[in-house]
C-alpha cells in the first residue's frame, strides 16, 4: 500500500518547482489545478481504497496537472492496468473540455502477469476498470504490446501528438522505442513522459541524442521532457485559477 496514493501533497510539493520550470505558471495558477484533485481523491478513496495503488502509476495526480495545465488535444499512454493514470488523465480533459486519450496495454487482468500485484479485490475486474462510464467517450483502450500497436497508432498522425507517457514495460528496448515514435508524432512543443527512467539507459541515452537539456524529473522517477518548437508554457491566468487557495488539507 502505498502512502502518496492516501495524501498526494508531498509528491506534488517535490514536483512543484520542476513544473513551474516546464509549464511557465505562476505558482497560484499550478496549485490551482492541484486543489482541483481534492473531490476526485475523495471519490477514487471511496470506489477503491488502497487498490487503486496496485501496479499504478503513482505520479497520476501530476498528469492531471500536466493535462489541465496544457490542455492536450491527443494523449497517448502505454500500459493500462487497472487504469489509473488514465483516470487521472481522463478527469483532466473532462474539466477541459476537449481532448482524447488512447491508452495501449497488455490485458493484464485476462493473461496474468509475472510480479504484478494481484490482490483479491482485484478478482474479476478487467483491464482499465477503474475508467467509469462517464469518461469513457474521450478514451480509445487499445489492448496490445506496445510493440505491436503504437507504430500504427502514431504513425497515422505524424506532428499531432500533445503528449506522450511511457508507464509500459520498463525494459531499455521497448523504452527506446516508445521514446523514438513519440518524438516523430509529437508536435513542437509537445511533452514527453516518461515512469521509470532509472529502469534503463534509455532516457538519459535519448535525451543526449536529442539534445534536450531541460527535462525534469518529477517525484524521483517520473521524467518530462518538452519537445524543440513553439513551446505553449500553460494557459493564460484565468480568472478560476488567479485566486487558488493553498494547498488543500488531505481529502482523507
Ligand atoms: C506500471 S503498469 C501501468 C500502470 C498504469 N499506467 C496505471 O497508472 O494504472 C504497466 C503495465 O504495462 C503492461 N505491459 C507490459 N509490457 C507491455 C508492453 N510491451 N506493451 C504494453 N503494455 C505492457 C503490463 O501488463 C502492466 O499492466
């Protein structure tokens, strides 16, 4: 069980500086979309208590403030699971108003998966269930390797991809590969995501070969990245995020 899933302020406290760096807000304009996730904390701590922490991308609350800080059109993830980044980040376009992800994922829940945890109240669900009805309308689950299925799906729109984030499987070769597509189907500009990027050589290895000298590393092991181009640094001060409070207190 892991505690950043019960208060998210400490990962987003560590992560605040290099966001305020990548997005050029002011820090009002951040921690206002942060303490948009209060209600939806205390809603995912009702439906799933702990379980929402197994196998998840625990960083999740930092991709809804990366979505609602820029406002992506086109989302693509890799590895699913029970779907919690794809939650967070299909809570984010909701509020925007606009925009589709397309989560790619192996089926876990039907194949089963050396050294994924499995809890008992995990029984019986199936891949992504933790994406309710409601926000199905701006998702595409595409259920696959990455391997196999993301070529297809970025090389369709070359330069339209908003943002990127590999949470698949953390090896250097898949690694390397993701990060290569999405640099060709991302726009300028556009963010690149990365769990894990301790995992393997890859991201340091990529980052070198791009010259991109400006990536952040969130939380200890989440790296962004945005591309060369006309860099759109977050969304003009609004009049709902100008007068953010503080932090919120902890939702449980
Ligand atoms: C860390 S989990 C993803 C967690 C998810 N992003 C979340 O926040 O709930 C990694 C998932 O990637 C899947 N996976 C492993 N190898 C893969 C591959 N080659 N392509 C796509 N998915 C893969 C695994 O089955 C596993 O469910």
């Amino acid at each position: 069980m892991n505690p950043r899933f019960f208060d998210f302020r400490p990962m987003y406290e560590v992560s605040r500086p290099g966001l305020l760096r990548l997005l050029g807000l002011s820090r009002t304009e951040l921690d206002g979309f942060f303490n948009e996730l209060g209600p939806i904390h205390r809603e995912l701590l009702n439906e799933v208590g702990h379980v929402a922490s197994a196998g998840a991308l625990i960083q999740a609350p930092l991709l809804y403030v990366l979505v609602r800080a820029t406002e992506p059109q086109w989302v693509v993830e890799t590895g699913i699971s029970s779907g919690y980044s794809a939650r967070l980040a299909l809570e984010a376009l909701a509020r925007n108003g606009h925009g589709h992800l397309d989560s790619i994922g192996i089926d876990v829940f039907a194949l089963g998966q050396p050294g994924e945890a499995r809890p008992d109240a995990l029984a019986g669900r199936s891949v992504g269930w933790l994406v309710p009805p409601r926000l199905r309308s701006q998702w595409g689950l595409i259920i696959g390797r990455s391997e196999e299925r993301l070529p297809a799906l970025l090389g369709a729109r070359p330069g339209e991809l908003d943002m990127f984030l590999h949470d698949s499987l953390h090896q250097y070769p898949v690694m390397k590969a993701e990060y290569e597509l999405a640099a060709r189907a991302l726009r300028p500009g556009g963010l690149l995501l990365s769990h894990d990027i301790h995992a393997s050589p890859a991201w340091a290895e990529f980052l070198a070969h791009k010259e991109l000298h400006e990536a952040e590393e969130l939380d200890h092991d989440l790296g962004v990245v945005r591309l060369p181009g006309s860099a759109t640094g977050g969304l003009p001060t609004s009049p709902s995020t100008a007068q953010a409070p503080p932090i919120s207190p902890p939702s449980a």
